[in-house]
C-alpha cells in the first residue's frame, strides 16, 4: 500500500475516535481529562493528513520528505494552496500544531471549571475546551474530505 494511503487510512482512524470520543464519550463520562486525548487524537488526524498529501506530492512530483514535522510543514503550506486549503484552515492546523507542542512541554496540567489548563515554565497558560475541540474536529474532517477528493481523481 502507498505512504499516502496509509496516512489517509490512519487519519481517517483518528477522526472516527476523536468524533466518537466528543460526541457520545464525552458527554457520558463528562471527564475533563477526557479533553486532552481528544486533542491528541484530532492532533494526529492533522499530522496524518499533512503526510498523506506531501507523499501523495512526493509520487506525483519527486518531493523530498524529511519525515520531520518542522522540516515538512514549511513543504506542506507552500502547496496547501493547490489543494484548495483555506488561509483559516491553514491558520487553524498551525493552531493545532502549536498547542500540541506546548502540550507537550507543559509542565502542570489541571481542569478549571469546563476547560483543560496548560501551564508552561514560564507560567504561561493554554486553555482547551470543548467547543475549540469540536473546531478543531470540524477542521480535521474538512481537510480529510479536501485530501481524499484531491487524490481519489
């Protein structure tokens, strides 16, 4: 199987349990923590679908992948624009990265009322709530269908 559809199938697997999770998990449990996976699963979808198109580009054009994120997305957004992504969503996946990445470095994490608090150590704050997720999500499964209309011609 190609790289690029192995990417597309993965994605798709992230979408479909982060969905499930928002949509009927979450509102069963009502877990705050709950939040992160979620994000975490969105997040991968994201990084799938960013993979998916720079192989799907690397079989069509030759273009070099670096199997780096930070290397790759500077490709990734050069040719975003050829696949009909929106400057918002552009702007939205960056987003997402960005706060995965302080995700990962947040040294506390804590729920305060309904949202999932990331402190830094510099005792800087990111929030993660439901609504930014079902954004997210919503992102996620626009960029999905973009993708998988794009290379199913």
């Amino acid at each position: 199987m190609d790289e690029f559809q192995k990417h597309l199938k993965e994605a798709i697997k992230n979408i479909r349990i982060a969905d499930h999770m928002t949509y009927v998990t979450f509102p069963l449990v009502n877990e705050k923590r709950l939040l992160l996976k979620i994000f975490d699963e969105i997040y991968k979808a994201i990084v799938n679908c960013i993979y998916s198109l720079l192989y799907y580009e690397h079989l069509i054009r030759k273009l070099h992948i670096y199997e780096n994120l930070n290397n790759d997305l500077e490709s990734f957004f050069k040719i975003a624009k050829n696949y009909n992504v929106s400057n918002r969503q552009l702007k939205k996946i960056n987003e997402i990265i960005e706060l995965n990445k302080k995700h990962s470095q947040s040294v506390m994490e804590f729920v305060k009322k309904e949202k999932v608090v990331m402190m830094s150590n510099s005792l800087k704050t990111e929030f993660i709530d439901l609504i930014t997720l079902k954004e997210y999500l919503l992102l996620a499964k626009e960029f999905l269908m973009i993708l998988s209309k794009r290379v199913q011609r």
